[in-house]
C-alpha cells in the first residue's frame, strides 16, 4: 500500500508540476525572449512530452486513485479524486489528440504577415481552447490533491 501511495503522489506531482512548470515558467520565458513565430516553433516541440507526461502520469494517478477508492476507507474522497483526476486527463487527451494536431496545422499559416484572417481567428481560437483546458487541468490537479489530502486524514 506504501508504495502504490508512493506512485500516486509521484504521479500526481509529476503532472502537476509539469502543468505548474509550463504553464508560469516555460512558455511565458519562451514567447518573452523569441519572436512569435520562433515561440510558437519552440513550444511546439515542446507539447508532444508535455502531453505525454500528462497521459503517463495521469493514467498512473487515475489506476492508483481507482484502486485506493476500492481498497481503502474514504471513499468517498478517493471517488472525488478519481473523479477529478479522470476528468483532467480526458482534458489532456483532447488537448493533445484534438485541439494541438489542429492547431499546429494552422500555426505557421496564421502568423504569417498578412494572414488568411480567416486561419488567425481558427488559431487564435484553438489556442484560446488550450489555455482553457490546461489551465482546467491545473485546476482539476489541485482539486484531486486536496481531495487525497482529505482522504489520508480520515480516520477509519
């Protein structure tokens, strides 16, 4: 039991961090120092271990959080946490398997100097869907740790 807490915790860290380090640190160092165009070549390399991590981690963390609500007490806390953690990682799958494919198709396109206004408005919009679902995510992440939390301080 020690161990697969262990795994969960790591997990839950490992993708919360990633969210976290991204999301305050990489991109805005990233779109701060480059020209657009070179920023958004920089985080595109960058999205596909990005989302991995989060499929990796969050799939850990679902299985574990799914096995604790079954085999330990609090389960309703557990169920909470495996709730939101379920939720977050369907986010992440359709940011990375749905919302990046189609906006990487357009990216190049829509930074061009005169741009199809057409392809700027699809961009600016997947883009603003991204924003959305990872800043969801975050907030899911916490939701799921605060719910571990409760479930490790009750007593049963």
């Amino acid at each position: 039991m020690v161990v697969a807490l262990f795994l969960f915790l790591v997990a839950m860290g490992c993708w919360l961090g990633g969210v976290v380090f991204f999301s305050f640190f990489t991109a805005p160092a990233i779109f701060g120092s480059l020209p657009i165009e070179e920023a958004g070549k920089a985080i595109s390399t960058i999205f596909p271990r990005y989302y991995m991590l989060g499929y990796v981690a969050g799939t850990i963390s679902l299985v574990l959080a799914i096995y604790f609500t079954a085999v330990r007490d609090a389960r309703i806390q557990w169920g909470g946490t495996a709730l939101a953690i379920a939720i977050g990682l369907g986010l992440t799958f359709y940011a990375g398997t749905v919302v990046l494919p189609r906006a990487d198709a357009i990216r190049i396109v829509s930074h061009q100097p005169n741009a199809d206004p057409v392809r700027k408005a699809e961009f600016d919009k997947l883009h603003r869907l991204s924003v959305i679902l990872n800043g969801t995510v975050l907030l899911l992440n916490l939701a799921a740790l605060a719910g571990t939390a409760g479930a490790l301080t009750v007593r049963g």
